[in-house]
C-alpha cells in the first residue's frame, strides 16, 4: 500500500482534528502519500482530494471542528453518487481510506468497501459515545465538559431563586452525556431514551425533596421518551401544581459540538488516528480502530453500527443514590 485518503463524516465533533493530524503524520513516517478528502462522501463524489503533508496538519491538535469540513451527502447513498466516489479515488491510486465519524459514515464505510473494496478502517469521531467496540468517542468527554460548565452556572441562579431548571443536552438517541453531566453535575434527575422517563414518580420525588432542597436540576436527553425538555416541563408544572416554584427551561444545543478538545480527546484521538493506518497496513479492512480498556482494538463496521452499547446501569443507580 503507498496511498491513503482520509476524510470526516457525519457531525463535527472535537478531536477531528488531532484525529486527522495522527493519520497524515502516521502516514507519512510509514512512508505513505497521504490525500484529504474535503466534505466527507460529498467532496469525494465531486473529486475535492489533495495530498497533505507534515505542514498540512500543523497547529490544528487543540482545534474543534474539522478543517477537512463535513457534509451529509444524499448522493452517496444512490449507487450513482459512490460510483462517481470511486472513480474519483482511483484516479489518485487510491488504496487504502480512514474514515473519521460515526453510525453514518461507518454504515456508508461499509457499503463502499462491499461493493469497491477499498480496504477501509474507521475512527470513532462523535460526541454521542454511542458506537460499539470502543470505551469512549472522540469529542465525547469534550461535549460532556462543555455541557458540565453550562450545568455549573446554571446551577448558581437555580439555587438562588429557588427554581427547578430543565436542561436539555444532545443524545438523541443514546444518553452517555446527559448520565455523565447528571453525576458531574449533581442533577436530581436525569432523563435518557435508554429508560422510560416516569414523570408521576419525578412529581413524587420533588415534592419529597422540597423538604431538603429549595432548588432542582433536571438533565433532559434530546431524545427522551417523554418528549424534549420544554414539553416535560409543562408536564410537570401541571402534575406538581405548584405556584410558588419558578420552572426554567436552557437548552445547551450545539455548543456541545465545538470548542478546544480536552487532553483525554485529543490522547484519544491521536491513538486511533495511528491505529486506522497502522491497520491498513497490517491488512486490517471493514473495520473500526478503537480503545477498550486501555488497549486497541478493531471492530468490523458491521458491529460497530449494528451492536446497541449500553448505559453502564450503576450510573443510574449513582444519580438516584447521590440526589437525595
């Protein structure tokens, strides 16, 4: 193998960068030509591919985003648009691809390699956490981080004026940042899609803690069950009945996705930049580079996007346990 393409997919998520600054700098002290591909499966169908270099990637480790850009690409799902993808690749020569992003860009990943296949191995880049084979994802602890520091002050003017605040953060479909920020930040509640969210029992448990607490924080997962925070929060003013509480709703949104990576993402990042293209080399195809317990591993895409990772259950348990 002499040439590789490495591209971001899918959400941005802090750490691309530094991702993609291991594979261009792997790359090249393995002695391989290295090409970015601009705007993920998009600019590969339009042919937005140029070699990189050591200088190509300089000064971005501690930056968010992705200089290489991203885009949900509709016509690389058409069996047209990943024709156009390949040609474009071939015309470089080719021969091996990283693939930074999540459930999406894994699942396109693995078409891709089924119908062409360019051995191709993924980094899990996305703030979710909620790809299987690895402990934690890329931007995952940088999200939570953000969010916490949000909490924090929130958390201030909530005791200060006695109100009961609902927060929503991201996880649409999974709920590792809302347990994470719940522990972090000592919210009474914490609503996720992995459980269903029994608004009669929260009634019951404010009222019991209004004998001991004058405030409350409620961490709302984007995707809960029981609708998004604004929508619970109505529901529970009306069930509590209570004209003395103040209710507030902050939705966190997208600031979660930005900002400087911490150390841990960008240790993260780095190791499985390194290991996707120390894995092409060694033959390794279809598949995801990530860290379970402290060990790299490669997962083949089809788990990747085809096994559920659950919530660790004592998490949960620690955010009842610790809101009395």
């Amino acid at each position: 193998m002499k040439k590789i393409a490495v591209f971001t997919s899918g959400g941005d998520s802090p750490g691309m960068n530094a991702c993609l600054r291991a594979v261009v700098r792997t790359a090249i002290f393995r002695e391989l030509e290295v090409y970015g591909v601009y705007r993920g499966y998009e600019g590969m169908i339009d042919g937005d591919i140029k070699r990189m270099y050591t200088h190509s990637v300089s000064n971005i480790v501690q930056r968010g985003g992705t200089i290489l850009k991203s885009a949900r690409s509709k016509e690389f799902m058409t069996p047209a648009g990943r024709k156009k993808a390949y040609e474009n690749l071939a015309k470089h020569g080719i021969e091996g691809i990283v693939a930074i992003g999540g459930d999406g860009t894994f699942t396109g990943a693995k078409i891709f390699f089924e119908e062409y296949g360019i051995p191709t191995v993924g980094c899990p880049g996305t703030i979710d956490n909620d790809i299987y084979g690895t402990d934690y994802t890329i931007g995952f602890d940088t999200a939570v981080n953000t969010a916490l520091a949000a909490i924090d002050k929130i958390r201030d003017t909530a005791a200060s004026h006695d109100r009961i605040f609902f927060i929503e953060v991201m996880g649409r479909d999974a709920g590792f940042i809302g347990v994470e920020c719940g522990i972090g930040g000592g919210a009474e509640f914490v609503m996720v899609p992995e459980t269903k969210t029994d608004l009669d029992s929260v009634v019951k448990d404010l009222k019991n803690l209004r004998k001991t607490k004058t405030s409350s924080v409620i961490v709302v997962a984007e995707g809960d069950d029981a609708g998004s925070a604004d929508v619970i929060m109505e529901k529970v003013k009306t069930k509590l009945n209570d004209n003395t509480k103040e209710f507030k709703v902050t939705t966190l949104g997208h600031i979660q996705r930005g900002g400087n990576p911490t150390a841990r993402d960008r240790v993260l990042a780095s190791r499985c930049g390194m290991a996707a293209v120390d894995g092409l080399l060694a033959g390794k195809q279809n598949c995801m580079a990530g860290v379970t317990n402290q060990e790299v591993v490669y997962t083949p895409f089809q788990d990747c996007i085809g096994k559920e990772k659950p919530i660790i259950p004592d998490h949960l348990e620690l955010i009842k346990v610790l809101s009395i």
